[in-house]
C-alpha cells in the first residue's frame, strides 16, 4: 500500500493530456453509507516572506512599497504617508526618482507628476512627442529622444505643469543602446547612464547642473553592480571594489579587495557596507534573506556586522547614510539606516509588513499519519512535517514534527516524491543521479534524508511501493529491481515496468495494453489482464481485490477491473481522471470544471458519485485507500481531512512475516510482522502449547497504525523458559474506528535449543 505525493505544480505539467468519450456513465445518487467522521480541520501553516522594496531616498525620507500597503513615504523618523495604495513592484525602480524629496509618478505613455513629499506640493507635466521618461532629479524631469540621434534632455518643471527644456550637450555619437540600473544612480545634480556604442559597453555622467555629458573612461557588466552616494560613485568586479570621487569621477579610483560571495552595497563615512551570503540562512539566491550585513575597511577587512539577515539589497540617502531592509530573523524584518557616527551604526526606521504565503505544496495521508511537504520561501527550501491524527474516537491533530530538508535536486516540488509504505516509513526519491536524490528510506521518526536503499546502485525512478517492498526502475540496466525494505535485499528483478503493487503481488506492464500479476516472493505469475484493443495504457493502482486502469491514445477510457470476479467495470472519461486514486472499492476524482472532490463508489457494480468538498485548480491532496479519509489543502492554507461517505473497510491482513521455528539458544527471539490494512486500536497475541492446549505467554499491543510487530524469547508468563515442542499462536486485532470485526491470525512456531520437551 503506496501513498504518493501529490503536488500543485506536477498536476498541471500533464493537463494537456485530455480524455474522451463516456463508456459507464455515472449515476449520481446518495452516499451508500454514513460518514465515518466529522471533517477535521489542521490549522494552516503560513511561511512569511520579506517583500519590502525600497524605490527612491531624498533627504527627509523614503519611498518604499510593502505588499499589502503599496507605495509608502517614510520620514527617517518612520512617520508613514501613503503615496499609492495599488502600487505594484517595480521593474524600472528609477521611474521614481532619484536623490530628492520630490517622489515622481509616471503614467504612460507621456505623464509625470511630481510630488514634494515634505509639503505635499505637486506638479503635472506631459512629455513633448517623442520623449522617453527615464527618471526625475528633483523637480528637473530627465527625457531622451532618439531622433535624429539619441541623447537626453532635462525638462525643468515649473508650478503651473510648463518647463524649460535643455538638451544634454556632449553625447557621444553612434550610442544604440542603454540600461536601465535597478537602483537610481542619481540626485539632483546629476545621473550615471550606462550605454551601448556597438558590441561596447559604457558609462557616463549626466550633469544636471551644466546639462552636459561627460564619457567616463570604465564600465561594469551587468546592472546592479554600482551605487551612487552624496560623496562617491562604486562599483565592483572581480572580487574588487573601485572607489570614485564624484569631484572628478574621470580620475584614477581608489581600489578595495571584497572577498568570497559578497555585493557592494553602499559607503558610510569611510566603511563600505557589504553584503555577504551566509549558507545557515538557507540556500543560495541573490533574491532571499540570505544576506548578512557586514562594515568592511577600506583596506578590506570586516570591522563587524551591522545586520544578521537581509536580502542583499539597500538605497544610499542624499545625507551620506544607507537604508537596508532586514533584521535580526524574518519575523522581525523592517527598514534600517546605517549612518557614520564614529564609525558605522545602525538603527530601525520602520517595521515591514511580510507577505504570508501557504506553505503545503505537497502532501500524504495513510493510517492517521499526515506527511506534507512545506515551501519555506524565505530559505528557499522544501521541508518534510508529519502530524500523527487520532484515529479512534473524535479524531485530534498531533504536534507538527519537523522532519528535515528535502534535497530534491531542483527548485520546484515536483522533483520530490514522497509514497508511504502504510507501516509508518516513507519512500523518498528526488530528481537526479546524485546520491542525496536516489530513493531513501525514511523511518517514523527519523528526519530526512533517511537511509539509502541500495547504496551501490542509481535508479532513475521509483515505480511502486507497498508495505515492505519498493519497486525501484533503472532505465540504464532496463529492469526494475523490487526491494525488501526491511533486509535491503532484492527480492525480484523484472525487465519490465511495475505499474502497482498491493502486498506481495506486483503488475507488471505486459505492452501497451496489458499487465500480469506476480509474486514477487516465489516468482509465481498469474494470469495477464487484458484492457482492449486500441488501448495505450497511461496508469494502473491497486488497493486489495480491485485494479483501477487508464488508457490514453486514439480510444482513451478508464475503467475497475476485479481480481476475485475477473470483471470489468467501464466508467466515465475525463481529463480529472488523470488525477484519480483508487481506494477500497471507491475512487476519487479531483477537479473538473466545478472544481470539486468526487467520489466514485462501484462496490455494487452500479457507481455512484457524490461530491466530497470544494479542491482549488492543482492544490494538493490525497486518500488513505481503507478508511476512505481524503485530506486535501484548503483555499485559506489548512487541510482538510473528509470523509469519503463510503462504507468503511474491515481491518484486513496486507502482508505477513512470520517465522515458524524459535532458535531459543544464545538468545535468540521470534519476532513476526503483520502489515494491516488501517489502524488497529489493540492487538493480543495468545500463545499455546500446541498438544496441551495451555496458554504459556499472552503479549499485548495498544494502537498501531499499519503494523503489528512484537518479540518473543521463548519464555512463559513468569520468565521461564518453555520446553521444545510446537506452539500455536493468535492474533487478534481490533480496527481502531470501531468500524467491523477483529481481525483474527493464526498459525504455528516450532521451538527449539530450550529444555527437551517432556510430553
């Protein structure tokens, strides 16, 4: 019994393939039975991610936009104006201005409105035909035009919406392109413009205050990787910083060595202030808090950090200071100001809203035990959580246990497949070749990424999984190799594909129209069954008696086959049924055009479908096969567990290991396995001697979920050790739902290397 994650992203990659046609149609009608629960909600788990964006400093405040709150103006005292509720992000962070107290507004194609933000004085200008906004120095608008041949003017603006034109003299002739920083590189005295003559890039000087152009004799590649202060233009390459006065921004620069993964971010009195990546933050990004701020000397080295967390980014201020997002943690994300007061300090400006984002991209759900896969965007890493839900009684959320980072081998969650084995463990398998990406084993309790399991060879996927056995695909060797999960030993080794598993049998893909059963202990195959002509078989999943098969291609068709009656049973075709998961008797079928969860019940041969809840396009869920729970994400970020409204499963043996001889000498213990079909709420395990008929050991077991395991040593009721001879064992199992009867085993275990038996 498998359990595979389903995740928002991988459903939609598939959508295209669409199905057809309508063979059984489905007869809406009433639940053949009542629920076996109430809905049980588990709370929502939320990541919080930083979004401040800073987009212009003048010298009493800053603009910046928060999600939420759009377009802020806040004083360095963090007195908050609204300037634009809607704003959005910014992809031409200049537009706004740069330097100045005056915020600029544009609206395309040719409007400007400049606002004073300390006495709210505001003006509207519109651009001459064939200008291009390119930004705001103060009250001056900056245009370029490109007719006949490309150079900038400066539109000085007056209080009734007029202005005085200049045209910049001194552009140089042939440029046939420019950049666009992300981050103003100017005030109102002037603007760095980078600019294209050719395959060359350069760099030039915008003086505002003579309207002239001046060619600056270097360039850096790239945007992002200079900034303009009151006192000084920097940029950096190459593990070197390069330090301009801007009283002659054409001399020979003062240089500064910046070590390991670090971005320049600005310069307070005579610090640099560096960005540095820290790996305990979470992964690489050059867009995540995953940034320390560091105050580096000028002869490079670090005096101290200023910041523990940040997202590498910050705006100088026309005062000589640096304003940059960030924190102590996330959770107290806000703006600060780093200033030159005997060296450089820091202080807190303004607290940040933070964006809340759902964290469940992926989840499980077999025997109460709830594994989802979490987005932390913050760290840009997928984190495993396991809640163990009451399966007795009114059912209660336990504790969210933190079961480690997922190293997936790429950034999305499809790349993580999670199955269930239905004993407590999970099968884990990532994308790649690398060995943190090939299917590990991980226990109940243990964090990720588990165990290896098989160390000395690469599987491209893994095909099946149910109890004790992994059905493990190498596309190199062209075999599947079926793994006992608890020996770490193959078991059966097949040429072809294993399309499901459900205990020891295995169905393997017999062409593209049908498939055999086997048993993977002894070898034995069975009969093949056959799902028409015309059908390219897309899907098989098994749950005890019944199979459930997809067929794509130029006849798609989708149907249940019985493997005690060798029956077929057609049902409806849809594209949702791509999606489908079969359980004991019902499937459920996700999506569809009213967006809802539906169940299929076919046990009387006649299906029935009723809605289970609302599913959001692609949110992920799942259903535990026996019990007929589905767990699904909710709109607001919670899961919801639901009943199927079919009739609930008996408590049923899956899987067995269980020895028939006891070697009690050196110590040795008899210790059998029973895999069940859902949770028992107790177990007792009676054993007899088998020609007296007298108990000689009772052991007992409170609720296990999937698996009954305990150990005997061959010892009676008070410790003494029992004579050779034959015993008879029973286990009896009660369901912990209460929903049908015990389940009852039986059998034989010869002891031996005890006292001689004495009749």
């Amino acid at each position: 019994m498998a359990s595979r994650l389903l995740v928002r992203a991988g459903i939609a990659a598939v959508a295209a393939l669409a199905l057809a046609g309508s063979l059984n149609p489905l007869v809406a009608g009433p639940a053949q039975a009542e629920p076996v629960a109430g809905e049980v909600v588990v709370p929502a788990s939320i990541s919080l991610l930083p979004q401040t964006e800073l987009l212009t400093a003048g010298p009493s405040g800053f603009l910046r936009r928060e999600p939420g709150r759009g377009h802020l103006w806040t004083s360095y005292t963090g007195l908050d104006t609204a300037v634009d509720t809607a704003g959005t992000d910014s992809s031409r962070v200049p537009e706004f201005g740069a330097g100045s107290d005056v915020v600029a507004l544009y609206k395309a194609p040719r409007t400007v409105t400049l606002r004073d933000m300390t006495d709210g004085r505001s003006r509207t200008v519109t651009l001459p035909a064939g200008h291009s906004y390119v930004t705001s120095l103060g009250w001056t608008v900056v245009t370029r035009t490109e007719s006949p041949a490309v150079t900038w003017r400066l539109l000085d603006t007056h209080e009734d919406g007029t202005f005085t034109q200049r045209e910049v003299t001194g552009v140089p002739t042939g440029i046939e392109g420019w950049y666009t920083e992300a981050a103003p590189l100017g005030d109102p005295h002037g603007q760095i413009v980078q600019y294209r003559i050719g395959s060359t890039g350069r760099t030039g000087w915008l003086d505002a205050d003579q309207a002239r152009f001046v060619p600056l004799p270097y360039d850096w590649p790239g945007t992002g990787r200079a900034v303009l202060t009151a006192t000084h233009l920097l940029w950096w390459q190459g593990g070197t910083v390069y330090i301009h006065s801007r009283d002659d921004l054409t001399a020979a620069p003062t240089t500064v060595p910046l070590t390991g993964e670090a971005r320049l971010l600005g310069m307070v009195g005579e610090t640099l202030v560096v960005a540095r990546y820290d790996a305990t933050l979470g992964s690489f990004s050059y867009l995540r808090p995953v940034w320390r701020i560091d105050a580096v000397a000028l002869d490079g080295t670090t005096v101290k950090t200023l910041l523990a967390r940040s997202q590498g980014l910050a705006m100088p201020t026309p005062t000589g200071g640096l304003l940059v997002p960030g924190g102590p943690t996330v959770e107290q994300w806000g703006v600060f100001l780093v200033e030159e007061s005997g060296g450089a300090t820091i202080r807190r400006i303004a607290d940040s809203p933070l964006s809340e984002i759902n964290a469940v991209e992926g989840l499980t759900y077999t025997q109460g035990r709830l594994n989802t896969l979490e987005y932390d965007p913050a760290r840009e890493e997928h984190r495993l959580y396991t809640r163990d839900i009451g399966v007795a009684g009114t059912p209660t959320i336990g504790e969210r246990a933190a079961r480690g980072v997922a190293d997936n081998g790429c950034a999305v969650p499809i790349c993580v497949d999670l199955y269930d084995t239905g004993d407590g463990r999970t099968v884990v398998a990532g994308t790649g070749s690398g060995s943190a990406q090939q299917p590990h084993l991980l226990d109940p309790t243990q964090s990720l990424p588990g165990t290896r399991i098989v160390p000395t060879y690469t599987y491209q996927s893994v095909s099946a999984v149910s109890g004790r056995f992994a059905a493990l695909w190498s596309s190199g060797g062209g075999a599947t190799s079926v793994i006992d999960l608890d020996t770490r030993q193959l078991v059966y080794l097949t040429p072809a594909q294993v399309e499901a598993m459900w205990g020891t049998t295995a169905w393997l893909r017999d062409g593209n129209q049908a498939v055999v059963p086997v048993d993977v202990l002894t070898g034995q195959r069975g009969a093949p069954v056959w799902f028409g002509d015309g059908c390219l078989l897309q899907d098989v999943q098994a749950v005890g008696r019944w199979l459930l098969w997809l067929c794509v291609g130029a006849t798609p068709r989708q149907g249940i086959y019985d493997t005690v009656n060798k029956t077929q049973l057609a049902l409806d075709s849809g594209p949702e049924w791509l999606y489908a998961k079969l359980g004991d008797g019902f499937v459920v079928v996700p999506g569809g055009e009213d967006n809802q969860l539906k169940v299929v019940d076919f046990r009387s041969g006649s299906p029935t479908v009723r809605t289970a809840d609302d599913l959001s396009p692609w949110d992920p869920w799942d259903v535990d096969p026996h019990t007929g729970v589905i767990a699904h994400l909710a709109a607001d970020g919670s899961i919801h567990l639901v009943p199927s409204g079919v009739p609930v499963s008996p408590l049923v043996q899956i899987d067995a290991t269980v020895a028939t001889s006891l070697n009690v000498k050196n110590g040795g213990q008899w210790r059998p396995k029973w895999r069940l079909s859902k949770p028992a709420g107790s177990w007792t395990l009676e054993i007899k001697r088998q020609t007296t008929g007298v108990t000689v050991r009772t052991l007992t077991g409170g609720e296990s979920r999937g698996l009954v395991t305990t150990a005997w040593s061959g010892t009676d009721r008070v410790g003494r050790q029992v004579e050779n001879g034959t015993y008879t064992w029973t286990l009896t199992a009660t369901p912990a739902d209460g929903q049908g009867a015990a389940l009852t085993r039986s059998g034989t275990v010869t002891v031996s290397g005890a006292f001689p038996s004495r009749g």
